[in-house]
C-alpha cells in the first residue's frame, strides 16, 4: 500500500514516552507529523486521519490504564481504515489493561491495529525504579519494532487479515486516583508560570499558582521537573512510602512485549 504520512500522536509529561516514539518512528520511512497532546488545551483539536496514514500512538501507563487526559482528546478523533501501531511506556511495575484499552479506543474511532508493544521504563515518581531506562539495548529494541511496522505496512496490499491480540481484561479495572499531589515552597517560588504552562490537565491556575487542584492533578510529574526554582516537590513521608510500596512489586529488568 502506498502510504501517505505518519502521524505521532502521544502523551508524555516527563519526556520518556515522547523518546521512545521518536526512537520508533527512526525506523519507519514516512514523512512524520508530531501531535502532542501533553499540554493543556481548552478546547480539544480535530485529528482525523486518512486510509493512508499511519498514526502511532503512545502514552505512559498510569495504574495500568490510559491516562483519562490523553483519551479526551479521543472525542475528536477519527480515523478511515487507518492503520495504527500502539505503544505504552511503563515504569517497571505492570501495564496490566493499558494496551487492550487503548486498542480498543482506536478501533472504535476507525483504525486498525496492525502492532503494539509495551516498553519498561524509568518510574516517573520513583526514579530508581528501572533507572535511566530506555537504555541502549531497549533503544534498539524499540527501534526494530519501528522496522517491523515499516517493513508490514510496505508489504501488505491491504491490512484486513491482521488480527493483533494484546493482554488485558475488560472490564478494566479501577482507575487510581493521583498518588502524590506536588505541594510548593513559598519561598521559593517566583511565580514565573512554568508548572501552569506546562501543566496537562490544567490543575494549576496561572492567578493562582502556589495551589494545585487535587481533583485534575494526575500526580505526572511535570510541574516538577519543569520548574527551574525547584519550587514545587512532593511530601517526603508520602514518598518514602509509595517507593517502598513499588520497590515490592517492580523490577527494574523487565523486557519489552511486542504484539505483531
């Protein structure tokens, strides 16, 4: 099939998803088009999509489902037959229904699922879980899955007859609420409006900016690592608990799972 171009369209508020769909989409020869859907927007942006494009969706594992941010985005969101590959970055723990959730989402607004993979990474709150992962050897490994999704969509005439199968149950369970909501240090902040601007889910007014919604915060991490004053940290006792909580239940060597 002659395609047209590929359409990245992920989530990533601490970066990582964002490299390894980068690292993925290096292996795919197609004219590539960035729809990041990290930052905030009011009012959700039209993506629709061809019969000819190839969109690869990414998105970080947030309790073993797609964050609820990145699927409002999906009520804009449609597709003719376009084929499309999956990826879900995981912080070493589970991804549990995260991949069957998001497969599920893209084939009910028109796409066709033709891969998918899961790719164990550095833990976004409790970073010496899988510690500077994606490391060398995982970025080849998310390179030759780009190279495996090249080399299908430029021998296939038609993709009807793949049928990907990723784990996961439905119904899909409980969605966690967030773990660690940032608190700021008053005297450190500058009120520059970094930790709003950068915020994904809008918890954060720019009129208000040393309070951060509970409600909307999805404990991502951005306002962190975005503030240069390092103003804005999460509760030392609170973290102390959720590392030795996922110390127990992760392991920093896990391998990615590729669906092809």
């Amino acid at each position: 099939m002659k395609m047209n171009e590929l359409k990245l369209v992920y989530f990533s508020p601490t970066g990582t998803t964002r490299k390894v769909i980068m690292e993925a989409a290096s292996g795919i020869d197609l004219k590539s088009v960035s729809y990041d859907l990290t930052v905030h927007k009011e009012k959700k942006p039209s993506l629709k999509f061809k019969s000819n494009d190839l969109v690869l969706f990414g998105i970080p594992v947030y309790a073993g489902r797609v964050p609820a941010t990145f699927l409002e985005y999906f009520e804009n969101l449609s597709g003719k037959d376009t084929p499309a590959a999956l990826i879900a970055t995981y912080g070493c723990r589970e991804y549990e229904d995260a991949l069957l959730e998001l497969k599920n989402e893209v084939e009910s607004r028109g796409f066709k699922v033709i891969g998918a993979a899961a790719f164990p990474t550095e833990h976004s709150i409790v970073r010496s879980i899988g510690l500077g992962r994606p490391n060398k050897e995982d970025l080849k490994t998310i390179s030759d899955f780009g190279i495996q999704i090249n080399r299908r969509i430029h021998s296939e005439s038609s993709f009807g007859a793949i049928n990907i199968t990723v784990p996961g149950n439905s119904p899909y369970r409980k969605a966690g609420a967030a773990a660690l909501v940032p608190k700021v240090d008053v005297t450190m902040c500058t009120e520059c409006g970094s930790c709003a601007r950068n915020c994904p889910t809008g918890a954060i007014d720019p009129k208000a900016l040393k309070k951060t919604d509970k409600k909307k915060c999805i404990s991502c991490q951005k306002c962190l690592r975005s503030c240069k004053q390092k103003a804005r940290y999460v509760s030392g006792t609170k973290l102390k608990i959720l590392t030795g909580k996922l110390n127990k239940v992760c392991q920093s060597d896990k391998k990615a799972e590729i669906f092809l």
